[in-house]
C-alpha cells in the first residue's frame, strides 16, 4: 500500500475514532493497541489520571483494525506518523483540519452534543466524557429554541 492510501486510512480512522469515542486529544494519542478491547475503550491516561470504559461504535473499532494491519510500524501506540513514531498533537489537529475544518476538540464536542440531542442523560454523558463535574458537561448541551418550543407542544398538558 503506497504511503498516502496509508495515511489516508489513518486519518479517516482517526476522525472516526475521535467522534465516535469522545476522547480528549490527549487521551486518543496516548491509546495502546491493547487499550480497545470488543467494542470497549478503555482510557488510562485521563484528565486528572482518572482511568474510564467508554463504548465504541463498531465503525469506528472496524476502520481501526484496518488501519492497524495496513500500517507497517510495531509501534504500541494506535496512532502513527508515517515514520512509524507516535502521531503528535500538532498532526493530529492539521488532519481534523484539513479534512472537517476544525479541532480535535470539536468531534469531542459534537460526541457530546449528539449524544444530547439523542435523548441521552446527562449524567450518562458526563460519564462517558470522563467530567468530574455535570456543570463542565452542561457546557455541551445546545438548547435551540425550536427545541424548547416543540418539547412545551409536545409535553405540557396545556399546549
């Protein structure tokens, strides 16, 4: 496989894997092959060395291990630069850059955000982000104002 299919292959997995985890940057750089296990993430190196399992969309952990027997690195560490050392930062942003024209941080973001909108609980959800506090993950939550009118429609008896 010539090198940009490769890379190409590692980028796409890694936006996948960003979304589809919620993972801080730093969390998803410093993830072993062994750290994803069935399904499972399973984050040692959190913010305030707090460890966490977190659930992994099965498209996510697919594009991974194709992306893991494509690459040519023994490298422990799941994400790589072409040279076969651990992927930087720096990389990782220029790639969430060039490809959806944001930061890492906001596929963390919108993780968060889906989840929210998709019903999900809050407290299950600062689970998940690995916050010590529901106030930081109250910060993710995006209320429109169509929401806000369609729920009073919808749940107040006197609508």
């Amino acid at each position: 496989m010539d090198r940009s299919s490769w890379l190409g292959l590692r980028d796409y997995a890694l936006i996948l894997f960003l979304f589809a985890s919620g993972a801080r940057i730093s969390e998803c750089l410093a993830l072993r092959k062994e750290d994803i296990e069935d399904g499972w993430l399973h984050i040692r190196h959190a913010k305030g060395e707090k460890e966490r399992i977190v659930p992994v969309a099965k498209v996510a952990v697919d594009a991974i291990k194709i992306y893991l027997n494509k690459r040519e690195s023994d490298n422990e560490y799941v994400w790589c630069n072409y040279r076969g050392e651990s992927l930087s930062r720096i990389t990782a942003y220029k790639i969430t850059q060039k490809y959806l024209q944001v930061s890492p941080h906001v596929l963390r973001h919108s993780y968060a955000t889906a989840l929210i909108s998709g019903g999900a609980d809050l407290r299950v959800v600062q689970e998940l982000l690995g916050h010590a506090s529901l106030m930081t993950t109250q910060i993710y939550t995006h209320i429109q104002k169509q929401d806000l009118k369609e729920t009073v429609e919808v749940c107040h008896p006197l609508a």
